[in-house]
C-alpha cells in the first residue's frame, strides 16, 4: 500500500514510458509531415471533446477501480476483527480449561492470516507459517488446495472438541461458529476480487481512444511554430496515461503490487495482537516500510 510520503518520480513513469515514447515519436512525425506536406488540420473543438470523452471514461474507471481496493480493504478489516473476537471468545468462554486447545486455535489463527494473505498473491500459502502449526497439522494441510480453508476446517475441529468435553455450552459453540464462518466469508469475498477479471476490453478500449487522441491533438499543435509541440503534447497527454495506469494497478489490490492492500502488515498487527491476548511475551518484529509503500 502506498505511504503519504513522496513518491519518487521514477516509479510514477516506470509503467508509462512506453506510452510517452509513443507519444514523443507521434509527435515528431507529426511535425514533420506537417513541415514538407500539406496535411488537413483538425480543429480544436473536436480534439477537446474527444479529450473531454476519455476524460469522464477514465474518470468512471478510476472510480470502480478504487471500489475494489476499497472493498478489499474493508473486508481484510472485518478480519482483523473477527481474529481478535475469536481469541477472546475463546479466552471467555473456557476459562482456564482446556488452555492447549485454545492456544493452538490461537495460533493457527496467526497462521491462517499470513497463509491467506500469501495465497492472494500467489504466493506459497504455508511458508512462514511451521512455526504456528504442529508438524502433523502442517503436513494435512500442505495437500489442501486451499490452504487457508484447511486450517478453518481445523478450527471447527477443535471447536468440536471443545463442545464434546463440555467446556463450552450449547450458546458458546454457536457463537465460537459464527466468528469461523464470518472468518470463511471474508476469505470467499477477497478471492471473489482476486479471481474475478476486470473487463480487459475496458482497459484496452480505451488505450487505443487515449492514442486516437493523442494522434487528434498531434495534428492539433502541428501549426504551433518551432518544436514546442512536441513537449506540450506529452505535457498534455501524460496523466492521460498515468491516470489510467493508477485505475489499473487499483483494480487489483492482491498482485503483490505497492499499490495492494498491505496484507502483511495486516497480518503481522493480528499476529501482536492475538499474542498479547495470551499473554505472550514472544511477539513478531514489526514489519519494515518501505520509502514509499508497505506490504
């Protein structure tokens, strides 16, 4: 996720530099045709209402784009939440009983958080995560497919092991259940953003319309005297480019990106917190952010 510091100008450009040397060569080609041939000129009025156009589509697109980043975010905090009422139920409802059974949810549910983040990004969901497992529960789940919903599968075991020695009523599994499937919903809702494809027509639509223009208004400037045009038309059509590169990178908030939710870092403040919960000295090493984004 990107911090509220500066962002070097090298990153803002990386991923445009292609679209600015087409702009330059459009530009230099333009004013040399215009220099030895007669070419019909474009008035400005139609230039600005095709600019006017792409302006309310990528408008449009940045807004459902953030959409997406937002609801992501929303639902890795309804996470957070529902990890620390699991520990505290948890704590609440048995006491000083069965204290092994409690510790080991608590733990795996650390585990759960780090594997699922890891998981949305393609990543190796187990790595990092032996230390909160036992060896014979880390082996079972290694063979799942969907590691995190493995692990949840082993929360309602134990929840189940916990009702059967009596430890916790009727009401208290109930309510010990309902966090797991709300945990289980969250995890549904963030892989539902990760699998579901943006319309890539969308994105490649309205590439070419920003060429299109870029094209227009080339034609446009060609009477401006000198080379000034040239500067002025990547002037002008640079945050064409960089807007819509920045509605891209938001739509997918778990591409292991700077721009995505930052899932570790997340993860990492449940890991303090639910250790705390237990009383455990033994707490993480905060993550490390970066100049300008954390992960």
């Amino acid at each position: 996720m990107l911090l509220t510091t500066k962002i070097p100008i090298g990153y803002i450009f990386k991923n445009t530099k292609k679209d600015m040397f087409f702009v330059f060569c459009v530009a230099v080609l333009t004013v040399l045709i215009y220099r030895y041939y007669d070419i019909a000129n474009i008035p400005p009025n139609i230039t600005g209402l095709v600019g006017t156009s792409i302006s309310l589509v990528i408008a449009f697109k940045l807004s459902q784009s953030y959409e997406r980043w937002w609801e992501a975010r929303k639902i890795w905090g309804a996470i957070v939440n529902d990890s620390r009422t699991l520990v505290l139920q948890l704590r609440s409802f048995t006491k000083s009983q069965e204290s092994e059974v409690v510790n080991r949810m608590a733990e795996r549910q650390i585990a759960w958080c780090y594997s699922l983040g890891q998981s949305l990004r393609n990543l190796s969901p187990v790595e990092g995560v032996d230390d909160f497992l036992l060896p014979d529960e880390l082996e079972k789940v290694k063979k799942h497919k969907n590691v995190p919903l493995g692990l949840l599968d082993y929360h309602s075991l134990d929840l189940s092991t916990l009702h059967g020695s009596k430890s916790i009523n009727d009401y208290q599994q109930m309510q010990l259940d309902k966090t797991i499937v709300r945990l289980c919903e969250s995890m549904g809702k963030a892989e539902r953003i990760k699998n579901t494809v943006f319309p890539t027509t969308y994105r490649l639509f309205l590439h070419w319309f920003i060429y299109i223009f870029v094209i227009l208004l080339s034609i446009t400037l060609a009477e401006t005297d000198g080379y000034g045009d040239i500067p002025l038309l990547m002037l002008i059509t640079a945050p064409f480019f960089l807007l819509e590169k920045t509605a891209y990178f938001l739509q997918d908030p778990f591409e292991n990106r700077p721009t995505d939710i930052s899932v570790t870092l997340i993860a990492n403040s449940i890991h303090t917190n639910i250790r705390q919960l237990m009383d455990s000295t033994d707490l993480p090493v905060a993550i490390e952010k970066g100049d300008f984004y954390v992960m």
